[in-house]
C-alpha cells in the first residue's frame, strides 16, 4: 500500500510553492503585505489538495491541476477576509485578522485583489480548449459563496431559522467551494461528465460534512489547536446546526430562555459558552451532528465507485476518512 501521507506532503509542498509565488511582496505593499500575511498564515489546504486528487482520479497528472488549487485556495482565503470584516472577528488561525492588524478598508481592498490573483493563477489554462467551462465553474463558485454569505447575515435577524435554510446555506457558502475545487481538477485532465457529476456528489457531501464540524468543533476542539476561542459562534451568536437541533428539542423554561438568548439583541457574556455545552451535552447534540457528519462522509465515500479506482481515487478517500477524524 502507498504512504498516502508521504504523497499528499509531497502535493502540500507544490502547493505551497506556488502560493508563495503568489504572495509575494510588491508595490503598493499596502495591498500586498495583508496578503501575504493571509496566504502564508497556515491553512489546511484541503481544496488545492482536492483539485490535485481530483485531476489524478480521472486519469489525469496531479500538478496539471496545481494552479487550479491555487485559484480556490486563494478565493477560500479572500472569503475569509471579508467573513472577518462582517463578523468583525478579532482572530483567524492564532493571529490577528487583517482588518484588527492593519485597517478595514486594507482588508477590503486586499480581499479584492485577491479574487484577482486567483484569476490569474488560471491563466495558465488558457491553451485547453475547455478553458471557458473552467473559467464558468471558477466564478459560479465565487457567486456562489457570495451568495452563502449573504443568507448567512439575513440569519442575523431572523427569528425563524430552519434546518433547511441552514443546509441551504452552507450548501453555498461552504460546499460550492470544496465542489468547485474538485471539478476544476476534473476539467484541468479533460473529464466527461459523467466523472464531473461524481466529482461534484462528492465535494458537496464532503463540503457539507466539513460546515458541520466547523459548528461541531467551535465547542468541543482544543482552542490552541483551532487557533481561536472556543464558543466563538455563541459569542457571535450564530445559528449553527447545534443550536438549530437544541432550539428543536428544548422543553424545559430554563433552556428554552437560554437558546433565546441566541436570538435576542443582548450581547451574550462569555459565561453563558459553558451553559450552553452542558446544555448541548445534556441534549445529546454532540452526538447527533457526529452522526451526521458520519453520514455525509460514508455518501461522498460511496460516490467515489462511480470513478476508475486509481491511485487518485483511493487518495480521495483516504483524505476523506481523514477529514471524519479531524481535531481543528
């Protein structure tokens, strides 16, 4: 059996290597110096890694889809510049967001740079005669997220949020882009469609598993390790699945009037992050969005026997189940 671990640094590297080439420091270093600090601030890199995996699962080289990687990774990154902004959030991976360590309108402005950078980083595909489809598939998942985003903040003030608008949400805000990563790896080795589809079933499943631990590990990760505060999403009072299910299932006054709170106009103190565990505990909704997240990984999992089981293929799994055991 391959070291998947050893090929998959190795893929990290070239990654890494080219996001480099795009983070480099020119003039104006207003624009620049805020992007770089983002790109080069960690990350997991599972979308650039995805495009790679993808590229090789339907026959084609891994570093033909490097750039492509590059594109979503930097779009991924420019999302979170702009989520920080309207989250005013003070961290983002252990270090200050860009708008609490320089400025918002440098925030703004790096975050529009770069979608331009991750335009750009396309480029290179501009001889493939499928270069139009690439280009299409690049900005619906710009829209897309954008469009994540925006139901996003409507949450803010509605009072009435269901499970399906937040499935509808993160479907756009999160899953597009993992599914974008993929399919752009597809196009860059001239997938059919057929293997374009598979590809899109699985980065949705995938992509819809990684929101749900977003909200999962929010309360249950080491904050070292997730590189912010544990119970952020309460302190800002997001209407993440966990509290969608304990607002589902709360009967008595106490929890009621606790789950409201995520609803109100009062700023929530940060006292009230270990009620809200306890409640979640009590309630089992740990447990039950585990479940979920089991689910979601074991259908993208079985989508993958629509592809030819190739090295690409089994790679895709295998960062698959890696991603079921993540801690941060």
């Amino acid at each position: 059996m391959e070291n998947y671990d050893s090929i998959l640094k190795n893929y990290l590297h070239s990654i890494e290597q080219r996001i480099q080439a795009f983070s480099q420091i020119q003039e104006p270093r207003t624009l620049y110096e805020p992007i770089a600090y983002i790109l080069n601030n960690g990350g997991k890199r599972i979308r650039p890694l995805f495009a790679v995996l993808a590229c090789q699962s339907v026959g084609g080289e891994p570093v033909d889809a490097i750039d492509a990687g590059v594109a979503i990774e930097i779009l991924h990154n420019f999302t979170l510049v702009h989520d920080d902004i309207m989250d005013n959030s003070p961290i983002r991976r252990g270090k200050e967001t860009i708008h609490t360590r320089w400025d918002t309108p440098t925030a703004i402005l790096s975050g529009d740079a770069m979608v331009g950078l991750a335009l750009k980083s396309l480029e290179s595909y501009s001889n493939l005669t499928n270069f139009g489809k690439i280009i299409e598939r690049f900005t619906r998942a710009l829209i897309g997220v954008c469009e994540g985003q925006a139901i996003d903040m409507e949450f803010n003030t509605k009072q009435e949020v269901s499970s399906v608008d937040y499935f509808r949400m993160i479907e756009r805000k999160t899953a597009e882009v993992i599914r974008a990563s993929l399919v752009l790896g597809g196009l860059c080795a001239g997938a059919v469609e057929r293997d374009l589809q598979t590809l899109e079933i699985f980065g949705h499943n995938i992509g819809i598993a990684f929101q749900l631990q977003d909200d999962l590990l929010d309360m249950v990760a080491n904050q070292e390790e997730l590189g912010k505060r544990i119970g952020n999403d309460i302190l800002e009072k997001k209407k993440t699945i966990l509290i969608l299910m304990a607002k589902e299932q709360v009967e008595i006054d106490e929890d009621i009037e606790l789950i409201s709170k995520i609803y109100s106009v009062d700023k929530i103190d940060d006292t009230l992050i270990q009620k809200f565990d306890a409640l979640f505990q009590k309630l089992d909704i740990y447990e039950q969005v585990r479940k979920e997240i089991d689910s979601y990984i074991s259908e993208a999992i079985e989508s993958l026997e629509n592809l030819p089981r190739n090295e690409g293929t089994k790679m895709l799994e295998f960062l698959a189940n890696r991603l079921n055991d993540r801690t941060f």
